[in-house]
C-alpha cells in the first residue's frame, strides 16, 4: 500500500508520519507547498491511500483560502476521476466549516468535493471537522493558543488572555493520528464525516492556570495529576516545549553527617518521593508513626532494618541487600530505623503516603 499525506511538514502531518511509520507502513509519498501541480499530481496518482492534511489557515490575502483549501482539493480529485480511480482520501476540515467566513467557505466547498468525488466513483471518504488540536511540534504564535501558552509560559514570556472564560474545544495529537490510522483497517468501509474522540472543552483560563501549575511543580515539586486525560495530554504538550538546555533542573539537597536526603517529587493526594544516603555504619531513622506509612526500596548497599512495636515491645528485624529489588513498607504503631551494614554508601528509595508537614510531621523519636 503507498499512502501520500499531503501537508506533510505541517503539525498534523509530521505526527501523523511517524504514527504510519510505527504501525509498519513503510511506503509514503509527502506532498508539501514545495511540490508544484504536476508533481502533485504525480504522486496522487500512485496512491492507494490518502490523507489530505495540506491547507491554509493563516493567509495574507482572504484569496489563500480558496487556493490552497478548495482548489488544491480540486485538483486532487478531478485527477483521480479522470483517471478513474477509487483512492481512498481523508480530509481534515474544521469545524469553521459550518460558518460563513473566508475559511470555512473554503474548508466547506472542499468537503463538497469530496462528497462528489465519493458520488461519482464509490470511494470511501471520510471527513473530519477538527477542532483545535494540540500537542507536540504545534508552532506557536500562529494559530494555536495551547502551543503559544506553553512556549511562552516556559520561556517567561506574557500570556494574553481576552477572556478567561472563552471554551476552548481540544482534541489530542495522539487521538487523532491514532484514529487516522485506524482507517487503514480494510475491515473499516464506513463513509461520512466523523468527529476525533475524546474532545475536551476547558476554558482559556483554566488552561492557562494548568501550565503556570506545571511550571511552578519545578520549584515546589507538587505535581497535578497528570496520569490521564486532558491533563496527561496538556502535561506532555507543555514538556514537549522544553528546550535542551531546559531538561533538567536542580532539586535541594539535605546534608549531615548521616548522609543526604532528596525530595524528588510530591502529589496532592498520594505521597512523595524522595532518596537518601547513609554511610558506612550510619543508622537512620528511629522513629514511629501514627498514620504515616513508607515504602523503602534499596538500590545501592546493605541495609539492616529494625523495628518495634511501641506498645508491646515486639521485636523484628531484616536484611536487604541493593541487588535484590525488595521493598520494605513501614506500619503505623512501629518504630523503625535502617542501618548501612555494607561497604560501600546505602543508597535508599523512599515513598512516603503523604506530602511531610512541618506543623503536623506525625513522626515521634523513638530509639529502637
């Protein structure tokens, strides 16, 4: 199968490619603004299978949108009739193309020919009125305000809001190359247009107030809850702006004559996570908790883990070595303390349930 995407520098395009590529298709023609009518025909008339990215969004005449919306569609499918082909294409629209605007005329008439070309020669034709989509290698400062939030937010530079309460409609770069791609299933004969699951609707400010969030987690290192969904998908876009020189970013150390402590990273409602060191013969800890609890993953040395039942006097110990990959999790009521008994520095995983809180630290000396 050769698939030809057109708009293939474009932001959905570049994504696209590489989803095609992961998915095993290895023959792909690009048509980009650089390839002329001749050669856009050309290529058009060796595929198997089309996606019609190229548009124009941001032109410097009202006339752009008719040229390279409308009439480059054209194009595209006059010369497939004339060559009595069947291609299957599928067009990213806009949902501007339910309003009466230079763009969305243009981005209409363009879905119009693609019904006629379905109507003429039964191919499959699916057509997709996108919203906004964001994600990774959107430019800013063109016609996306998620990307141009998250290059200036991590560049320090203003966001300028009208109206914190303007709805944004969003789809995910991943969603829609992921769906893309789905259509290729010969099973999948559907024809129509189609909408990009899921879609989010958050507002200007809400957005913005996410990824100032995201950029102060490096200072108070508290992160959202960015394991799923809309904030996943803005958590990713946001990094997907970092510069090299911005990758990493220094955390506090916390230094005695024990060893060190880190704390790495803490959540509103599941704890944190930090490590420390002790040197050789070095005990720390010696102390109990009433709800607290702790997870203890050794990753470098010899660790000897005591503990006490604070009212029954109950005794237990235990020896962990770092090549073993075994966690020790702490219980509320038992005082416990870790001891380096290798020769070399122990080095020690921690999670703790809770964010530490110096006002209320629920942690009682209690020599073991």
């Amino acid at each position: 199968m050769n698939i030809v995407v057109t708009g293939a520098n474009g932001f959905i395009g570049k994504n696209l490619l590489v989803f095609l590529h992961e998915a095993g298709f290895d023959s792909i023609t690009t048509i980009t603004r650089e390839n002329s009518n001749d050669e856009i025909l050309s290529k058009v008339a060796t595929a198997d299978f089309i996606y019609h990215l190229a548009g124009i969004n941001r032109p410097k005449s009202d006339d752009e949108f008719k040229v390279g919306n409308t009439d480059l569609t054209a194009l595209i499918v006059n010369h497939l009739i004339s060559l009595d082909k069947k291609t299957p294409i599928v067009l990213s629209s806009s949902i501007q193309a339910e309003f009466d605007n230079p763009y969305g005329i243009s981005k209409a008439a363009a879905e119009d020919l693609l019904n006629l070309y379905e109507d003429k020669t039964g191919a499959n034709v699916y057509i997709y009125r996108l919203p906004n989509v964001f994600g990774k290698w959107c430019r800013p400062n063109y016609n996306s305000a998620v990307a141009t939030f998250c290059h200036n937010t991590l560049n320090n530079l203003p966001i300028f809001i009208h109206n914190a309460e303007a709805e944004l409609n969003l789809v995910y770069i991943d969603d829609v190359c992921k769906q893309f791609i789905r259509l290729l299933d010969s099973s999948i004969v559907d024809n129509g247009r189609f909408d990009i699951t899921p879609t989010y609707k958050v507002t200007v400010g809400e957005v913005a107030t996410l990824l100032g969030k995201f950029k102060e987690s490096r200072n108070s290192l508290i992160t959202e809850k960015v394991g799923s969904e809309f904030i996943r998908a803005l958590y990713s876009t946001y990094l997907s702006y970092l510069e090299p020189s911005q990758f990493a970013y220094p955390v506090t150390q916390h230094s005695d004559e024990r060893g060190t402590f880190v704390e790495m990273l803490k959540t509103k409602d599941s704890g944190q996570f930090s490590f420390f060191t002790a040197h050789i013969g070095v005990t720390r800890g010696g102390h109990y908790h009433h709800s607290k609890t702790e997870k203890f993953l050794v990753i470098k040395g010899k660790a000897l883990f005591k503990f006490k039942h604070i009212v029954t006097d109950e005794f237990y110990e235990l020896v962990v070595d770092g090549e073993e990959s075994s966690i020790v999790e702490t219980a509320p009521g038992w005082s416990h303390d870790v001891t380096n008994i290798g020769n070399e520095e122990l080095v020690v995983m921690l999670w703790a349930n809770e964010i530490f809180d110096r006002n209320n630290p629920d942690t009682i000396n209690y020599k073991i």
